[in-house]
C-alpha cells in the first residue's frame, strides 16, 4: 500500500473532520509484469509500468458487496470498478476501537485520603491546563495553592478499569500514570518527576509500548475520535480498548447476511483512519480490476446471443444461393 493525502480532499467532509489522523485515500501500484516480460522475450526494453488504484475515504458509503468469502471476508466493488476484500474482523474491530476511545469516560476510584504528588513545574501546570483530559481518563486532583511549586497538586481519584469480573481484564492505574499523561501532553522532557517513562515497560496489559502494537501504534499520539476531537489516552487505556474492541467484534467464521456485510462496510466510512485496525492488521486488500472482466463478459454475453441468430441469416443465404443455382 502506498498512502498519500491530496491536499484539499475531505475538506467539509465529518468524517475527516476534527482528530483526523489518517490519510483521505490509499493508492495502491498494480504493476504490468506480463507485458513487460513479453516485451523482453522480443528483445526489446520494456519497462514496468505501474498504474495506480486509488480508495478514497468516502467509497465505502458506496461499495456494492458482492458477497461473503470464506465465513471472514466481505468481497466489495467500489465505484471505480475495481474488487477489493474486506476483513470482517478487523474492519468492525477499529470501529469499535475508535469509537472506545471517543466515547468512553474510564471510571474513576475515590481515594481515602489525597495523595500528594511531587511534580516538575512543567507537569503541573500540564496538569492544570489539561484538567478536563485528566478527568476524562479518570483522574481527579485537589490543588492548594498554601503549599509550595510542585507539591501543590494531590491525587483524590484514580482510573479503574473493573474488577474484572464482567470478563475483561483489570489494568491497574497509579500516581506515575499522571507523568505518563503529562509527557505525552509536552511537559518537559519524556520522562516525568515521578521515573516513569511514558509508554515504557514490556506489559501486554499496555504498560508500555513495546510489548502491545495499539500502544506501539498510538501510544504517542492522540488518539483519533468517531464523532469529534482527538482525545489523549494513556498507554494501558489503549491496550485496554484494543483489547476490548478486539473480543467484541465479530469473529473470523461467523456467517453474515447481506444486510450484515452492509452494515460493516458502511460503517468504515465513518472511521477516521479504515485502513487498519488497532493492532496493525490490514482491513481490506486490492484484489483485481473488473473493467476488462465486465467488457470480456459483455462480449461473451453478445456473441452468445447474436452467435445463433448470425448462424440461422447465414443458413438462409446459403439456401437462397442454392434455389438460384438449380433455376439456372
């Protein structure tokens, strides 16, 4: 896949409005390796001509399904006449995984008593002119302006995530997530007062970023809203989202109706970035240019009726030549 951006595509577009992270279109270079071989064989240069297959971000309100393939892939033609092959899992996965991470305002657990923190200057003023980010994620502080720079601010909530006990996994959040947040917001350098570098850590859990690829991803990186602006989210609260985004859509195996297959194409369109889903998995390949199937086929679809029609007229003249024959 080669992506590119034309500038000036999308613009008005909800769609792309907002945090828009992701490219308007994919191109992709179809190569002509046959003529170029043959071309060869004949002693002459030839070079390899590309030619290339362009997606735009709104095709997907007007692909026509084809079918379903194989119990996991959906088989569309867009308006360009090309065919493409669509993951039904990975497409319905990085819907749900944008829209967790736009819609969804992570729990916060009450503290017995505030935990006062130790912060740089950088970091707490990130943290006062963040406070609706902060609280969004799950956090709430208590600020008293009596005490000295940097020991002014104490944690009195906490994200949580859940006991666990609905069937998804607890993530575990602490004081060290408010430099996390802080660095990925552009407080002074990447690593915060507390020691804790944002992103780092192996944890599948999302603790850090080398052990997930949504936090390889977008762990960085604000992450891109459905319906509005970016939103900044934590390492372990994307791999938390993934996670779930992951095991609540709809399977590989799982055998949908036409209706079905529609609603998970359509429903691209109105992610900000389609082309893959949280984990990197790609969500639909090119597979072929239908153009010259469609015209071979109308040619077919010609002969096969004109073929008996042409075979009778060339009957008639045949016997027509023969009465004239015999009267001479």
């Amino acid at each position: 896949f080669k992506k590119s951006r034309k500038e000036g595509e999308g613009e008005g577009d909800d769609s792309t409005s907002g945090g828009y992270s992701g490219p308007d279109e994919i191109g992709i270079a179809i190569s002509d390796e046959q003529g170029a071989a043959k071309k060869r064989a004949k002693g002459v240069k030839g070079k390899r001509n590309e030619a290339q297959i362009k997606l735009h971000h709104n095709d997907f309100g007007s692909m026509e399904i084809i079918g379903q393939f194989n119990c996991g892939f959906i088989l569309c033609r867009c308006r360009n006449n090309n065919l493409w092959i669509l993951d039904q899992h990975a497409c319905d996965e990085k819907f749900n995984f944008e829209r967790l991470c736009a819609n969804t305002t992570i729990h916060e657990q009450r503290l017995i008593a505030p935990l006062p923190l130790e912060l740089s200057p950088s970091e707490e003023s990130c943290v006062l002119d963040h406070m609706d980010i902060f609280e969004k994620n799950g956090f709430r502080f208590e600020y008293d302006e009596t005490k000295p720079p940097r020991h002014r601010l104490s944690l009195t909530a906490l994200p949580h995530s859940g006991s666990g006990g609905d069937g998804h996994r607890a993530v575990q959040f602490g004081k060290e997530d408010v430099g996390a947040m802080c660095a990925i917001l552009g407080a002074d350098g990447a690593s915060s007062s507390l020691g804790f570098v944002a992103g780092s850590g192996t944890g599948a859990d999302g603790s850090g970023m080398y052990g997930n690829n949504a936090v390889r991803r977008h762990g960085m990186t604000s992450t891109s809203a459905i319906d509005g602006p970016s939103i900044v989210r934590l390492p372990k609260a994307i791999a938390m989202f993934a996670s779930r985004a992951c095991r609540s859509s709809i399977m590989i195996g799982t055998t949908l109706s036409q209706k079905e297959m529609e609603v998970i194409v359509r429903k691209m369109k109105n992610v900000n970035a389609p082309w893959d889903c949280a984990h990197g998995r790609p969500t639909l390949r090119h597979v072929t240019e239908l153009i010259g199937h469609i015209i071979s086929d109308e040619r077919s679809a010609i002969q096969h009726t004109a073929g008996p029609n042409l075979a009778a007229c060339s009957q008639v003249e045949d016997a027509d030549d023969a009465d004239e024959d015999v009267h001479v």
